[in-house]
C-alpha cells in the first residue's frame, strides 16, 4: 500500500529543495503525494497559519515533509512557529533526529579530515526546553523592557529522548552516547538531565555513557569530531550544534533531520531555514541552482 506523504514546501529555498525531494520520491515509488500550501504566502494573503483541523490533517498523513520556513516579510515568524513548532508540540515529536555524515571528504572545511571522521547523530530534545514559549515581556519597547524566557524540563520529556538516544546505538551496535548540558550554570533545570542520564546509563553496560558541557562539545566537534557516535542533547542547544554538524557535512544545505514520536506520523525536514540571501524571491541574490554549481566547481 502506498505512504500518504503531506508535503508543505514552505517558504524561500524550501520551495527550491521541495521539488528536488519530490522528484525522488516519486522516483523511488510508493508514496502519494498532497502538497499544502502553507506558509508565508499562504499567511500573508489569507491571515492563517494553519487552518482550524490543521494539526488533524497532518495527523492523517503516514509521513510530513517540509522544506523550510521563515520570511522577512513576516518579521516575527509567527507562520512558522505555528506550522513547525506547533506541529512538534501538538504531533508530539519529541525526537529530533539530526544524522551528521559527510558523503565528500572534499565537503569537509577541516584539515586532513575524512568520511571516517565525521560520522555521529545528535538527538535533540523536540518538545521542551527554552521552545515552548513560556515567558513573557513587561513594560514592552521601553528602555525599562523586562523579558524573560523560561525553560521547560520535565522528568518524563528528558527521560524518554535520553533512553531513545541509548536505544537507537544499542540497535546499530554503537558503543558511546555522549549528553551535553550546561548544568555548571542551569543548575536547576540541567541537573535533572544530569539524574536522568547517569540513571539510564547503567541498563547499557556496553556503551560508554559520557557527559561535556555544550561549550565543551562545541570546541570538540570541530577540533576532533571523530569521537562521537551518539550525541543528546536539549532542543537550544540540539538546534545549534546541529548547524555545527552541518557545516562538518559540507553546508547547512547538506543536513537531513527526522522530527519523530515512534509509532506515530512524524515529520522530515532539511536543518537548514529558508535562506534569503540564496532565495531571489525573498531577497537574496542566487538562486540554489547557482549556488549548486558553485560547490560543483569546487569538488572539480
Ligand atoms: N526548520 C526551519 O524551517 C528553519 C530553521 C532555521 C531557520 N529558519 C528560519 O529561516 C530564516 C533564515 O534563517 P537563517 O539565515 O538563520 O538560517 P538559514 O538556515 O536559512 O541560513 C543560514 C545559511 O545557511 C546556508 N544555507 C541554508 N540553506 C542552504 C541550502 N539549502 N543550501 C546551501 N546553503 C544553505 C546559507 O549560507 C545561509 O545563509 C529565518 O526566518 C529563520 O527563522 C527556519
């Protein structure tokens, strides 16, 4: 039977790299296609992020892809808050999953580096942390503006993206899983992936369980990428070593991520956002096509 796909292609150079996605699909088969038309245009001309029963459609599709959103003409975002981050919120998409592998040694910006050495996968905590919007702004555009973003850690949310980290390298015979916090100064909130974590590791005696704080992972990464198999980490910090990975993989437009609740529709989108200075339509100077060939010339 074949896989009912939902596909939002989105804004900028999401609506470049949707159809290229589209072309391989179809080329591989099994899949029915339904595009909708959300985003920037859709908000901007009809006042609707999502429609009322969006979150519903999108449930009834077997699998979501998206391209990308974000719009300067949209200063705060507020489609793609909705139609991205509502559908990870309200679809339960905890797993955000982010496989960083170079596919070119000649991709890799690093010295010397190789396939071999850039081969790991960060599991981003999708559903919590500073993304859920708790906060607020008092006294607003003032010189007195007070505002505040708190951050959500509940034990059941870090526990089950922790225990889906050290499932996914037990499956594939991976022996080290590495958390990454900042619990030297969120004390509150980081001690509790601290608990969980050193709760977990001990039902995988095979796999080394270590922990970096996130700015230790950072210099890591680039200086020695190749000692890391299995990253976990929370969704801020997911969301910007991630840029890091993709830039080991060669570019943004290179990274691949899966926004998962096993066993439910989940969603698969590029890393990288809209683009605009590589989107002529929302302001930028190349399009992906000119873009494409200039990596070309540079693996030639
Ligand atoms: N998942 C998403 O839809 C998502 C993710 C990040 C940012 N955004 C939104 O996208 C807009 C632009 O944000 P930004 O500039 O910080 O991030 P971005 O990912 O759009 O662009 C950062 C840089 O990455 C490179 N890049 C991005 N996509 C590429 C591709 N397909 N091929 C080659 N290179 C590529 C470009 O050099 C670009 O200048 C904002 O509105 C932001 O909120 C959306």
């Amino acid at each position: 039977m074949a896989h009912s796909v939902a596909v939002v292609s989105g804004d900028g150079i999401g609506r470049e790299v949707i159809p290229q996605a589209l072309d391989v699909l179809r080329a591989i088969g099994g899949c029915t296609l339904e595009e909708l038309p959300w985003g920037a245009d859709y908000y901007l001309k009809t006042g609707v992020t999502i429609p009322r029963g969006g979150y519903d459609t999108l449930r009834s599709f077997d699998a979501i892809l998206i391209g990308a959103l974000g719009d300067p003409r949209v200063p705060d975002n507020r489609h793609a808050r909705d139609i991205l981050l509502g559908t990870r919120f309200e679809l339960d998409l905890y797993v955000n999953y982010r496989p960083v592998r170079l596919l070119d040694d000649r991709l890799c910006p690093l010295k010397n580096r190789t396939r071999r050495d850039v081969d790991f996968v960060v599991f981003r905590e999708n559903t919590e942390g500073l993304y859920v919007g708790a906060g607020g702004r008092m006294r607003p555009d003032t010189e007195d503006e007070i505002a505040i973003q708190e951050e959500v850690n509940t034990y059941r949310g870090v526990h089950r993206i922790v225990e889906y980290a050290f499932e996914f390298a037990k499956a594939r015979g991976l022996t080290k899983v590495c958390m990454a916090d900042k619990s030297n100064a969120m004390t509150h909130g980081h001690a509790l992936w601290q608990r969980v974590f050193k709760g977990l590791a001990p039902r995988y005696p095979d796999i080394q369980a270590t922990h970096l704080y996130i700015d230790a992972l950072a210099m890591l990464l680039v200086q020695s990428p190749d000692q890391f198999q299995v990253i976990v980490t929370n969704n801020l910090f997911g969301d910007i070593v991630t840029d890091i990975g993709g830039a080991l993989q060669g570019g943004l437009g290179m990274a691949a991520s899966g926004n998962i609740h096993p066993g439910r529709t989940s969603m698969f989108e590029p890393v990288h956002g809209s683009a605009p200075p590589l989107t002529r339509d929302i302001g930028g100077s190349l399009g992906t096509r000119e873009a494409g060939a200039a990596v070309v010339k540079r693996l030639r």
